[in-house]
C-alpha cells in the first residue's frame, strides 16, 4: 500500500497524474515533456514491481482486490474492480516495463507534437493497465474500447504515408469485434444481474444455454485483437505505418490483449462451448502459423516481415491456449511475454535502423554488422530469441506450448503440434534471412558505411530487455512459479466441465 | 381557471409573456442596442428554467384535465429551455456576423420552445395538435430567418411543407382516435379502451397516423427527407436547437400519448416501430457515410440517433421494460442534446459567411491550431459514437441494454452494428481535424467557447457518474392514468 491507496489503482493513477503535469507544460518544451513522460511511465513501472513483490506466489485466486460499486442500475451494480492473478501479473509487468523502453525510444524519433504524443501515450499506458486489472465486464470494456483512442491518434498523427488508412481501419476492425461482445456482456448481466468476473463464475449453469454464442461474441473481439487468421488484415498496416514507439506497444502489449481475454474470460466462463471449439481454435492458430511465416518470408520491408512474424507467434499463444492442459496454458501466458519483450525490440532495432536511413526495405542495407557492431550483436540475441533458440526466452515458451498442445486431450490429436513445430523452423528460415540480408555480407552501399553505432540511450532502450531474454531463457523457473497456479487452476476448471460431459 | 391550474403551466404561461414583451420592446429599442434582446431572452429562459425546477417532484393535471404535470415534463422542459438558452449563446454573435440580427428570432424562439414545453405537457388530444403547430410554426420562420439566402428559404419551405403535411397525419390521427372512442382527451381514450367501448381497428389506425406524424418531427425514417436540407439551410443556431430540442419534443409527445393510450395495441405497433427503428438506424448511419458537408453530416446523425431512440421504445407495450425504456431515453436525449449542442457550437465557430466554412475540408488543422476547440470537438465526436468515457457511451450502453432486456436482440445486433459504421464517418472528421494540414478560420467567440467546452467537460465529467445522471433520468416518470 502506498499513500494508503491500494497498488493497483496507483498503477492505472500514474499515469494519468503524469497526464495532467504534462497538460501543464508547453508543447516548446519538448525536453521536459520527455522527461516528465518517462518519469511517470517509470514511477508506473516501480509501483507494479511493488505489485510483484506483495504478489504471493503460489497462491491461483486473485489478489489485492479493490472493490467499489461504481454504477447502480436498479439491483445490478458495475463495479471498480480490479485485481491480479497469476495471468494477468506478467502482463502487467510487461506493460509497465515496455511503456518506459518505448518513450525513451522516441526521443529523437519524435520531433513533431511531442506534447500531444505522450499525452497519448501516457492515456494509453493507463488503459492498458485497466484492460489487465479489471475484473467487471463493463469496466474492462471501458478499458478495452478506451485503448482505441490514443492508439488510432499514435498511428495516424505520427506513423508513416498510409497511416490514415491504417488508423482507421484498426479502429474500425477492433471496434467491429468489440460491440459484439458488448452485447455479449450486455446479456451476461441481464441473466446473472451481476458483472463481476468471479460472481459470473460461480453462476455459470445461468448462461450455459447460450454458451456458444457468448463465447463467440467474446472470442470475435479477441480474435481480431490477437490477431488470428483470417482476421488479421489489419495488423499488417497497423504494425508498418505506426511510428516506432506504437509498434513496440501494438505489438508488446495491446495484441495481448486479445489472447488475454480468451484466458481471463472464454476459457472460464464459457468452459463447454471452449473444448467444443478448441481444435477449431487451435486449427485456425495453425494455419495462422504457417501462413504467418510464410508470408514474413516473402516480405522486403523488414517491418512487414516482423509484423507478420506477430501472426505466427501470436498463433504459438492461441495454440497453446485452446489445447486447454496446465502446460499449454502456462506456456501460452510466457510467450506472450517472451513475444512481448522479442517483437518489441525487433521493433525497436528497425526503428534504429530508419531513423539512420529512412528505409526499411532490406536490399538497402547489408554488411550493417561490420558498421555497427553493437547493433549486430544485440541484433543477433533478438532475432535468435525470437525464433526461439534454445537458452533464449522464446524456445521456453514455444517448447511449452508444443509440449502442452502434444499432450492435449481437448485437441485430440499431436497433429497440431506437430504442424505447428514446422512454425518454429520457418521462423528460423525467415529470421535468419532477414539478418542475413540486413546485417551480414559485405556492405553494399556507400551510403551505409558512415552510418553511427548505437548511442548510449539506444543501448540503454535494448539492455533491459536483453537482460530479460536470458533470464527467461535461462532460469525460467521464477516466472513459471508466478503463472503456474493459476494456470493449472484454469486447466482444472475447464477439464472439470470435460469430465462432466463424458 | 383556478390559480392552482396556472401554476402548472406557470412556466410556460411566463415565457409567453416574456416573449410578447420582447416583442413589444423590438419596436422602441434602437438598432444598436439589439443585444439587450438576446441578453432580455436568455434571462427569460432562466427564469423559466428556475420555474421549471421549482415544480420538480409535483405531479398533477390542471384544466379539466388538459394538462398534466410530472417530473417527466420538468426534466424535458429544463431540457428544452437550456437548448434555448445554448441556441441563444450560438446566435449571439452569429446573427450579428450574418446579418441576419432581428428582434423577432428572439420571440418566435420562445414561442416555439412554450409549444414544446405544452406539447409535453399536453393531456388532450386537440391540445397536442395546437402545441405541435404552435412549436412548429415559429421553426418555419427560424428556419428561413437567413433570408435572402436561398438555401434559407429552400429550407423554410421544405419544412414548411413537410411540417404541414406531418401535421395533417396527426390530425387525422386525432380524428380516427376520436372516431374509434368518442373521446379526444388522454383520460377519456384510456377509459373507452379499458371499458371496452372503443372500436380497435380505427384506434390503431390512429395510432399509426401519429407515428407518421411524429416520426417526421423526430426524423425517423421513412419521413427524414426533410432533415439534411433544412438542418444545412436553417441558420446554424436554429439547426442545432431543432436538432435537439424539436427532436426531444417529438419523443417526448410519443413517449407519453403511446404509453398512456396504445399499451394495449403494442401487439400490432411493435412490428412497425421495430421496422422504423431498424430503418433508421441503418438508412440514416449509410447516408452519412456520404457526406462532405458538416452540417448534412450532423443531420444524418442527428437521423441515425432518431433510430437508436426508437429501438428502446420498440418494447413500450411490455410493462417490465417500460419504465427502464423512457428513462434510457431521457438519459440518451440528455447525453445525445448535450453533445450535439456542443458539436453545433463548433460548427458556427467555423462557418463562414455564404455557407463556407462548412466542408469537412474546411476543419484540416483544427486540432492542432486550436486545440482547445479541436479537443471539444474530438470529444463530441468520441461521444456520438459512444466510446467509453464519454456521456455518449452509457446512453447506448443503457438503449442497448433496454434491447436485450426486452429480448430485441436482433435489434440491439443492428444498432451496434450499425454504430460501427458511424465510427467511420464521425472518425473522418477526428482524422481531418487532426491528421491533415490545414488552415483552418476559426472565429473567436467567447459565448461559442463556453458553449464548447462546457458541454464538453459534461460529456466527460458526467461519464464518471453516470449513475446520478441516469437516476434523474429514471425520476422523471410519467404520470399514468
């Protein structure tokens, strides 16, 4: 407890404390708004390490709950609830510790409306947080439907040549899912009289009826957000046209959202219509897969190709989600993470990589390494993590997710796993050839070979998250421990219902 | 007449005088002293206003009858006499600029706001139809006040027309009704239905001709033609008080003569207001996808809002929901005035004299060049496509949940699918303020700042307490017989 307010209101607070100082600050004084930007995103950072460290490990329910009835509609009352579990912690986590590395990248790549920027994305740090935290339906699609706001102005005020058309069809294709589930949540508290996560848990024979359609309603929402194939169009133009900055949180953070909610609210709430559904989930996670890295291999602009490389590794989480065992499960929450902390920073390396040449098409680089040397190396770590090299973050997470989706009995069969393995060798041949072409070979334009290594604040953007991607890779016990329980809770609850049906 | 029955109507009894004084005084104050009318008008509203909350809690009929009083109409009334006043804020320096600054607005805007308050507080049928043309016909004239511009007087006499021809489906309405029962006063129906002595097929037929009727003041489709040409005619001002206060009054008299008489027909009634709803919602969400003109655009979605306002009432039949379907209506009249009325003020900020000014093109570089103005209207438009934090959000959270409440599920699918077509065009304006270079000419208008801002603060403010905001609403019942 800080200032006898509970942590969790303080993390979704800060933010918008850091909001209104920067109201106060001339839009002239761009250092001071960076300042004042990073700071708050910092102090938001060291209050969920504060979480962390009350955080009980081991303990699967949910923890330092805050509770206020907020809006009373005849006897049904939406709530400011909020609370952490084991699958929402690391994502938290995540959030507060990728908002900081991605205003500290903006510091030179953002020269234009610094002010309305990080207003922005200060708002949007806040929303993500309650996306994570809230636990009332309503709240969390306050939340949910929120986040669109800063996003669509990050994406159409500084992102690249198409970045109305961008802008607006992310909006349009999230907010398309989003009112669906709407009505979704509309229903739930109509037939139960309450939106708390937890009460709808225990009252869930009141809406096993329309199970099927509930969990569609939700799962369109967050299979859009994910994004799953086919509805992933919009993730393309988003990822490319968006500055630096908005990739590393689109990317980061906000498609986790997406596979969140399947793990906070459709596996849960709607157990029967889950395994009813869960090898069509899981096919669709694996033709995104493959199709995913296919299309990656086929790209020339490196952003594209690590942005379609977010398709096939979101389809790893889905993967790992729908075959519904403890270890998919808990597998699936880390390579969130570990996507979270490789996409971020490859995002972050094109973004250095633009702000020197202004191009991100790979024929007008090459031979970057013998340039840049601390580029190449960290480079190399990133991209190795990222196709999930054994002793990096993301082979725990994908060897996991295989493991738990092999085994999975809601999936019926190891086929899925064993495509899905085909994944893992693609993204080594797209990975590496992007490395390949960038980094390797002999430097084949003039024009790249004055070009300056890594400053000190770009280094300082990429250690952390280095430093990271050889913990998990290492010693992944720890943030094991923290997902766990609720993980094996979660996996119990829905083959409890697979039990029953047999 | 005793005193009691005035102080029922006391409010709108003092706007009439007030207004056939200012006419007077138009004729002894000299030319450049015009202002003192707007000023003289605007304490009259708030003095009306003051009356008007004075009676909050009060609940009666008064004139054999004729009228009644509830919190239902205090609520609609504030609603309308605090249109006026922010209509009255919006042509202050307006009239001035264009020209078109004479005594009479000022008049013919309190005539038409007492019709409205009567319309809602009308017990009788003949009643209704006096309060509906008394509302009306000062609106013609306000519509063509920008004479001689054409488009003014098109406007003028498009709605003049129409509004005639609305008002005859009324009257014939009217006529069936008392065909059918004998009887024209609420009371009298109600009591020949209940007693079994009214002929069914007339009263129904009545009842679909004052939907007709109704639903050209309110702009529901099929009888929204009208709308786009006189709200892009009619001088701005006027635009943004028809478009909320006529079109509160015009649900404001459905909600309460449907209720009161027609319970009974719901089985044959819901069909159509189910199909005009529908209609509506979807008409008026793709019509505007096509506009480039700001105030069309406000028009097809002042049409659209029409529908979303209708969807709640569809169930008005089932006695469960009836209660939750009017006060999710006055709450989204309530958060649909307050920002529209902001958005309006936004749009005469920047309009030009001869109707430029008025494209969207002409709002490039708004936000960035004014950001105070620019964030108003970003929040107006956030709100009308009812994203959270914003007062727009809770009333369709509230409409839609009267939706599925009912178990018009299908309805609520339309609705929501159709709001995220109106993201698009409501988002082309947020993309065009924002995300296009430009120079935009922007009046500096002080009574225009505080119109924008205050609104806007509401629509934000309100969000976070929405609750308090929906139990005023849930307050303001109808006095049923």
């Amino acid at each position: 407890m800080i200032l006898g307010m509970n942590g969790l209101v303080w993390l979704i607070a800060l933010p918008l404390v850091g909001f209104v100082v920067l109201l106060f600050i001339p839009s002239e004084a761009k250092k001071a708004l960076r300042w004042v930007a990073l700071l708050a995103s910092l102090a938001t950072f060291g209050v969920a390490l504060g979480v962390l460290a009350q955080f009980q490990v081991g303990n699967p329910g949910l923890q330092m709950v805050v509770r206020q009835p907020w809006v009373r509609i005849g006897d049904v009352a939406i709530e400011f609830y909020l609370g952490v579990d084991g699958l929402s912690l690391l994502m938290v986590l995540l959030t507060a510790f990728l908002t900081p590395i991605a205003i500290l990248s903006t510091w030179s790549a953002v020269e234009e409306r610094v002010k309305g920027f990080m207003l922005f994305f200060l708002l949007l740090e806040s929303g993500m947080l309650g996306v994570f935290l809230a636990l009332d339906l309503v709240l969390f699609y306050v939340f949910w439907e929120f986040t669109l706001v800063p996003m669509i102005f990050l994406i159409g005020v500084w992102g690249g040549e198409r970045r109305v058309y961008a802008a607006v069809k992310f909006f349009l294709f999230t907010m398309f899912g989003s009112v669906l589930m709407l009505l979704g949540i509309l229903y739930l508290g109509l037939q139960t009289r309450t939106f708390a996560w937890d009460a709808l848990l225990q009252q869930r024979a009141v809406f096993a009826a329309a199970q099927l359609w509930l969990f569609l309603a939700f799962g369109l929402a967050f299979a859009i957000k994910v994004p799953m194939f086919p509805l992933h169009t919009w993730l393309p133009d988003a990822h490319v046209e968006a500055p630096t900055a908005g990739s590393v949180i689109l990317a980061g953070i906000l498609l986790k959202m997406g596979a969140y909610g399947f793990l906070r609210f459709n596996l849960p709430l709607f157990p029967q219509a889950t395994l009813q559904l869960a090898p069509w989930m899981a096919g669709l996670a694996v033709v995104g897969i493959l199709y995913g890295a296919a299309v990656a291999y086929a790209q020339q602009d490196v952003k594209k190709l690590v942005a379609y490389s977010s398709v096939s590794h979101l389809g790893f989480v889905v993967l790992g989600t729908f075959a519904l065992t403890a270890q998919g499960l808990a597998g699936a929450v880390l390579q969130m993470v570990n996507h979270g902390l490789s996409t971020g920073a490859l995002f972050l390396i094109v973004g250095m990589l633009y702000e020197r040449r202004h191009t991100r098409q790979m024929s007008a680089f090459g031979g970057i390494w013998k340039v840049m040397p601390v580029l190449g190396a960290l480079s190399l770590v990133v991209t190795l993590s990222s196709l999930g090299l054994p002793g990096l973050n993301g082979f725990v997470g994908e060897f996991t997710i295989l493991l738990g989706a092999f085994r999975s009995t809601a999936l019926g069969s190891p086929w899925f796993a064993g495509v899905a393995t085909v994944g893992v060798i693609l993204a080594a041949v797209y990975l590496l050839t992007m490395f390949e072409k960038v980094f390797l070979g002999p430097v084949r334009h003039e024009e790249n070979r004055t070009l300056p290594d890594l400053n000190a604040r770009e280094v300082l953007t990429l250690v952390p998250i280095l430093v990271l991607i050889f913990w998990i890779g290492l010693y992944p016990q720890p943030f094991l421990n923290l997902i766990n329980p609720s993980a094996e809770q979660l996996a119990a609850l829905v083959q409890s219902v697979a039990m029953a049906a047999h | 007449m005793t005193l009691s029955d005035v102080m029922m109507v006391l409010p709108i009894a003092f706007i009439l005088v007030w207004a056939v004084v200012l006419l007077l005084l138009d004729l002894w104050l000299p030319r450049e002293r015009r202002g003192w009318l707007a000023l003289l008008t605007a304490l009259g509203l708030a003095v009306a206003l003051g009356l008007d909350l004075a009676q909050s809690g009060r609940s009666g009929s008064a004139f054999r009858e004729m009228v009644v009083l509830d919190n239902f109409a205090v609520f609609l009334n504030a609603l309308y006499l605090v249109s006026g006043l922010v209509a009255l804020a919006l042509g202050y320096d307006y009239l001035k600029r264009m020209e078109i600054e004479r005594g009479e607005f000022y008049a013919m805007m309190l005539f038409s706001i007492a019709g409205m308050m009567l319309l809602t507080q009308a017990n009788h049928l003949i009643l209704v139809f006096l309060a509906l043309e008394f509302l009306s016909i000062p609106l013609y004239v306000l519509a063509g006040f920008a004479r001689p511009r054409l488009e003014s007087e098109e406007a003028a006499l498009k709605y003049f027309l129409l509004g005639a021809f609305s008002s005859a489906f009324v009257l014939y309405g009217i006529a069936l009704i008392f065909g059918a029962t004998a009887n024209a006063s609420v009371t009298g129906v109600v009591e020949a239905v209940r007693s079994g002595n009214a002929e069914m097929g007339f009263l129904t037929a009545g009842a679909v001709m004052l939907l007709v009727g109704f639903g050209f003041k309110v702009a529901a489709v099929p009888f929204h033609e009208w709308a786009p040409d006189v709200y892009q005619g009619a001088p701005t001002p006027v635009t943004g008080f028809m478009a909320v206060a006529t079109k509160a009054a015009g649900f404001a008299v459905l909600m309460r003569l449907f209720l009161n008489l027609f319970p009974g027909l719901a089985a044959n009634l819901t069909p159509i207001f189910w199909g005009v709803a529908a209609l509506t919602m979807i008409v008026g969400n793709l019509l505007a996808l096509a506009q480039s003109n700001i105030k069309r655009l406000l028009a097809y979605s002042s049409i659209a809002n029409a529908g979303y306002l209708l969807m709640a009432f569809v169930p008005y039949g089932n006695a469960q929901v009836a209660s939750q379907a009017v006060s999710s209506m006055l709450f989204y009249l309530l958060a649909y005035g307050l920002t529209t009325l902001g958005a309006w003020a936004v749009v005469v900020a920047l309009e030009q004299a001869e109707g430029r000014g008025l494209a969207l093109e002409d709002y490039a570089g708004l936000g960035p060049k004014y950001p105070w103005l620019g964030v108003t209207m970003l929040i107006f438009m956030l709100s009308l496509t009812g994203v959270p934090l914003t007062l727009g959000f809770w009333g369709k959270f509230f409409l839609f949940r009267t939706a599925v409440a009912a178990g018009y599920v299908d309805l609520a699918i339309i609705g929501l699918l159709t709001s995220v077509i109106s993201a698009y065009y409501y988002l082309r304006v947020v993309v065009i303020m924002y995300m296009r270079p430009g120079e935009p000419k922007v009046r500096r208008d002080g009574w225009l700042n505080l119109v924008a801002i205050g609104t806007a603060a509401a629509v934000v403010l309100l969000s976070v307490v929405p609750v308090q905001v929906l139990n005023l609403a849930a307050q303001a019942v109808l006095r049923l017989p």
